[in-house]
C-alpha cells in the first residue's frame, strides 16, 4: 500500500511473478488472505517500540503460516513464535536468514501446515469477542454485571469495519448507556467508518491540520458531558485527545485510552505524557488497553488455491471443491 507498492510497481514490474493490487474492501480481506500459503509481515528494527503490526492477528485468523521480517523483542514476535507457534521471524536486517526461512516454508507443506493450524487455533482461544468485550470493559472498570447504570462514550477519529463484531458486543452489554462518537476520516485516509451508528452517537467533524498530522474533532465535548467514564483514542496526533484527557483530569472522570499497543508489554504502552496527563492523587488514572488483541477475523471457507483475482478483486473459483 502507498509508497511501497508504488515502489513495487516501479522496480518490480519486470518480475512475471509480482502482482500489485489497489486496496482490497474489507469483505475481500478473507479471500485475499486465504490465497496465499505464506503471509508476510514487516518491521524495521526502528519502530520496535512504538509499533506492532495489526495485520499479524489478521493473520492468525486466517490460518496461515507468517514469515516476518521484525525486531526479535517485539510484541508481535513474542505473539507469532512463543505463543501462537504459528511462524518464522528473523531480524529485519538477516536477508540471508529471511531467504532461508521463505524456502523452508516453500518446501516444507508439514512445517506450513503445523503453523498455519496453530495460529488459527491461538486466534480461537485469545480473540472471542465475549473474551475481548470483557477485557475491555474490565479495562474500563464497568462490571459485567453493574451495581448502577455506568455510561460510556468512546470517541475515536474513525472506526472501520473489522470492529463492527466488537461494537455490536459492546452494545448488547451496555446497551442505550453506550455512545460512540466517531468521525469520518482518519489521519490516514484510507481508514474510514463503516460501522453503524444508532441515534445514540454523536458524528464528529474531523478538521485535519497541517498536512493531515494532526487532527482536531469539533463536537467530541457532546458526547463526553454526560458520560460515566470516557474511552479516548490512544494516538498523539489526535488533538481532541489531549484536550479530554485533561478535561477528565479537571472533572474526577476515568479515562481509558484505547489504541495500539506501543510498549514491548502490556503496561508500558505510550506515549508517555498522554499517559500520565489525567494522573493525580486520589484522582481517577488514566487507563490503557490495546486493540491489537481485539481484531477478529473468521477464516476463508475457500482454499489458497480457488481464491483467483479477477478484474484487479479477490474471488473464489466456482469449481472450488475445497
């Protein structure tokens, strides 16, 4: 995507082999995983702090093997070899590693097999959504089974499909006492929203300033006023952010910041100023809690070998007897 398959097409477009597709919808993203035998993911050794690929759970779901090219103590790697025992991750900067991996996962079909069986069996048993709902509102101190009526407005710049599952849980629990305050729009333009709003939630305006790095969400106070307890986009970049997050330190409100995991573990999340804006004595701290573990995606019925691409779109063959 981007700049990368930009550089692909360009230098790569002697190669028979390489095929470079625009972006895919999200009801494609099954089939388009399920036409491989091996997923890929990346990382340059300098974001081994501050990034885990979200795309790797993805993979997990769609029982596939992973060959990653990551920093060895990143989450991700942690995830893929220890845990889920579903791939092979080498340094991003061993090419002589990374080539000798790809042709063992090329040639070994047991070695494939083994891990592409384990990574869907980790994804069963780690991202139920039942699970993942009550991790969240445990993150958010909401018991399952509530004393009183907390409410809870979640405010994110956008929110794409792949969370509709987890939405739709957070809203048979809590019913009318949830709001979700959503934009349009993310910084990154390719994210937009496409789950569905009820006439309980508030559509923010999303005014991107100097150059779509930052991002201010006129509308956002609305839906936090009244609200119990106040789920913020954990993203530095998100004016809207700061300002709430101060606000709920001024106003004695929790404030759960909800992004991706930044820290090598669980609890070490950034960015750090953010994190430690709402913090006072006695005061409600402010809380993490990463949606890396949250995406759930179920598998293709269809195998690697019947999912075709037709008109620049992944299909499924119609003599598929998989």
């Amino acid at each position: 995507t981007g700049e990368g398959a930009d550089h692909l097409r360009t230098h790569g477009a002697h190669l028979r082999s390489l095929t470079v597709l625009p972006y895919q919808r999200f009801d494609q993203l099954p089939l388009a995983l399920a036409s491989a035998d091996v997923l890929l993911v990346l990382l340059e050794d300098s974001a081994n702090a501050s990034s885990v690929p979200s795309k790797t759970l993805s993979y997990l779901c769609a029982g596939r093997a992973v060959l990653g090219a990551m920093p060895l103590d990143n989450l991700a790697t942690h995830t893929l070899v220890d845990r889920a025992d579903a791939g092979i991750v080498v340094a991003p900067t061993d090419a002589a590693g990374f080539l000798d991996a790809a042709r063992r996962l090329r040639t070994d079909d047991v070695l494939r097999a083994r891990l592409a069986a384990n990574g869907r069996r980790y994804a069963e048993a780690t991202f139920d959504d039942q699970h993942v709902t009550d991790a969240f509102l445990a993150a958010a101190r909401i018991p399952a089974v509530p004393t009183h009526e907390p409410t809870v407005a979640v405010v994110q710049c956008a929110m794409g499909g792949y969370r509709t599952l987890f939405v739709d849980e957070l809203r048979t629990r809590l019913g009318d006492r949830l709001t979700l305050a959503i934009g349009d729009h993310h910084i990154d333009p390719s994210l937009q929203t496409a789950v569905t709003r009820t006439r309980h939630d508030v559509h923010l305006a999303n005014r991107f300033l100097l150059g779509r790095r930052l991002v201010f969400q006129h509308g956002y106070r609305r839906a936090l006023r009244d609200a119990d307890v106040w789920v913020l986009e954990l993203n530095p970049r998100i004016v809207t952010t700061w300002l709430a997050a101060l606000e709920g330190r001024l106003r004695h409100r929790p404030v759960l910041l909800w992004g991706h995991h930044m820290g090598r573990r669980l609890g070490e999340t950034g960015p750090r100023a953010l994190r430690r804006l709402p913090r006072r004595r006695h005061r409600p701290r402010s809380r993490v809690w990463s949606y890396s573990i949250q995406t759930y995606l179920s598998p293709s019925e269809h195998c690697a070998h019947c999912c075709t691409v037709d008109d620049r779109r992944y299909r499924a063959r119609s003599d598929c007897t998989c």
